[in-house]
C-alpha cells in the first residue's frame, strides 16, 4: 500500500464528523486473532510486515519529516529536497561490528566483565520475522529478544532456532511469549541497552483501532498502543530508542502514541527526541522516539514493588490474559 492510499483510509477512519464509523478491519489487537493466523505456519514460514527485513534498513535513503510541535504536521511537509543516506546501526545508536564473530566476541567480554550498558535489542511483535536472525549475521552484538504475545509463533521461532539454540557456544537469542500491552513485566525495568524495534505492531493495531478522534470510552485496561508505548518506556534504558514503522503519517500515529490534550503533553515528555523519516525506497516511515533521562529514576521509582521480574511461562501468560479479559 502507498503512502497515499494508507493516507486515503487514514482520513475515511478518522473522519471527524463520523467518529463512530469505522473501516473494516481484523481485530489485530486481539491475542486470540494471532494465534489463529500462526495456527497452521511452519517454523520454515516466514512473512516480513512491509515486504521488508533488515536487508532493506542497513543503508537507505530517507527524506526528514517535519512534525508541528503538537503531534506532527502532515504528510505534505516533507523537506524532499534534502534527501540524505543514513544506516540501522547510526539511527538505533548501536555499533555494527564487522562480523558475527567480532560481535560474539565483545558481547562476551562485557558479560564477562559485568559491563552494566548492553547491546540488548527487543524486537516487539516479532511474528516469524527474519529480523533477528539478520542482526546477529550483519555483526550487531545483541542479545535479541523476540518477544509475541503469540505462544504458537514464538513455538515455531524456538523451533526455527532450535540448532542454533542448542550448538552456539554464546546463545544471543531469546524468545519470549508476553503482551506488550500490559507492561511488559517478563523484562525488568530499564534492561534494554540497545532499543526496541517494532515492525508491524503498531501500525497493525492504528489500523483496526477507533476512530482518533472518538470519545475516550476507554475501559480500565487503556488504549492498547498508548499502554504499549509506556510499557516500551519502562524496559528502556534512558537515552535509547524506540523505533518503529508505519505508512501511516505523524498526525495519525503521534496522536495514536500520545492520545490528546495534556495526558499527551505528558507523555511526549518521557521521551526526548522524536523524529519520523521517510525510506524513500522502502515506502515506510521510520518513527523514533529515546527516552528521555531524567524520568529515569522516576520511572525506577514507579515500577519497584509493581514488576514480577521473571521470565513468564505461557501458562502464567495465558492466565494473565483471560484474568484481564474478564
Ligand atoms: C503485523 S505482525 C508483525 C510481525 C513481524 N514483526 C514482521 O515484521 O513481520 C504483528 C505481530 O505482533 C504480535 N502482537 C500482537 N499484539 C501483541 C501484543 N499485545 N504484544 C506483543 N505482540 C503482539 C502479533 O502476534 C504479530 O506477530
């Protein structure tokens, strides 16, 4: 889909006159939907969101898109005659090694030196995505962490690396059944060194959610891309990115991240610098977000006593989910 066709939804689903109206759509932001569409998929099955991987981020061309200082102007603001190249590793901040075995090799010298910072990447919704598989061959350091709320996805993925898994003398892989939207509590408060990468989560769930501007008729357990965002800031570490992707434009997923009026002041101050992209080649924005410092020990503050810092099983995950159904 083309950014002007995304474009062309956007403004039919988030009309503002008919607020209760709504496109059809998959209800992506339902857990028991993933599971359905994972049911029949092999460990071999692979579908990249976008119809890209990291093949296609390692270096790109992107054009800067300018946000208002609200939530982001629109898509006709682009400064297109300043079209630059950039890499993954510059925009996420991480060091790219110049092979997987250079990688493996300083990544055990920090955990041998219990070195605090780390190179951890969370890839959130990682579906059967190549992702992190390519990060570790293209020499980035890790651990990566594939977290879904899709026990059966995450089956096949451990599957998929069960050699790997088994014969790597450094295993910098893990996998992870947990639902982003509800704190993200199998990670410990401010683990992740490196970022985290969403590709297709956020933009899955902007396109089956109500219309924007709709009354908040939120019930207790929020809006779920809101609740993602905040449980992405409380496994961050301070200064590191949150990057995701989406055709949709800033006035759109800003508003969808920080909702509206003061509560979305509020939250845009956690993180420092925000910006959006557009992969000229690869018909995407890139949004990013760090965190920013000095909510650090505040947010420290706000978890101690709140977070279960264990690894949940999918049984305990499953209980979790139906108790919050009810
Ligand atoms: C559009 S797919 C993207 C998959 C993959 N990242 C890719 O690039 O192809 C969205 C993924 O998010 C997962 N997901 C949906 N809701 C989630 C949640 N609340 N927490 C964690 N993962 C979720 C789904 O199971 C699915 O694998």
């Amino acid at each position: 889909m083309s950014f002007v066709t995304r474009n062309f939804f956007d403004k039919i689903q988030n009309s503002t006159t008919f607020t209760k109206w709504r496109l059809p759509s998959p209800p992506y932001y339902d857990p028991n939907y993933w599971d359905r569409v994972y049911k029949d998929l092999t460990p071999d099955d692979c579908i990249e969101w976008g119809g890209f991987d990291l093949n296609g981020l390692l270096k790109f061309r992107f054009e800067r898109v300018t946000l208002d200082e609200h939530h982001g102007s629109d898509v006709g603001t682009q400064e297109t005659d300043s079209e630059k190249e950039s890499t993954f590793a510059k925009w996420m901040g991480i060091q790219q090694h110049s092979s997987p075995e250079e990688a493996s090799q300083r990544y055990l010298e920090r955990r041998t030196n219990n070195e605090k910072c780390n190179d951890t990447i969370l890839l959130l919704g990682c579906g059967n995505s190549k992702m992190g598989e390519q990060l570790l061959v293209h020499g980035f350091q890790g651990p990566f962490l594939h977290l879904d709320v899709s026990s059966k996805v995450i089956q096949c993925m451990t599957q998929r690396y069960e050699t790997y898994l088994k014969q790597a003398a450094v295993q910098r892989m893990e996998f992870i059944v947990d639902d982003a939207a509800t704190g993200l509590t199998s990670l410990e408060p401010e683990s992740v060194g490196g970022g985290v990468i969403d590709k297709g989560l956020l933009d899955a769930l902007h396109c089956s959610l109500r219309n924007i501007h709709a009354e908040d008729t939120s019930n207790d357990d929020g809006d779920p891309i809101q609740n993602i965002v905040a449980s992405v800031h409380r496994v961050l570490q301070p200064s590191r990115p949150f990057v995701f992707f989406s055709r949709s434009s800033p006035e759109y997923m800003l508003r969808r991240a920080f909702g509206k009026g003061n509560d979305a002041r509020n939250r845009r101050k956690l993180w420092t610098d925000i910006s959006v992209i557009k992969l000229t080649d690869l018909n995407v924005m890139l949004y990013r977000f760090i965190k920013a410092e000095n909510h650090a020990s505040k947010q420290r503050g706000m978890d101690d006593g709140n977070t279960v810092n264990s690894r949940v099983t999918t049984r305990g995950f499953r209980l979790k989910n139906k108790q919050r159904k009810k």
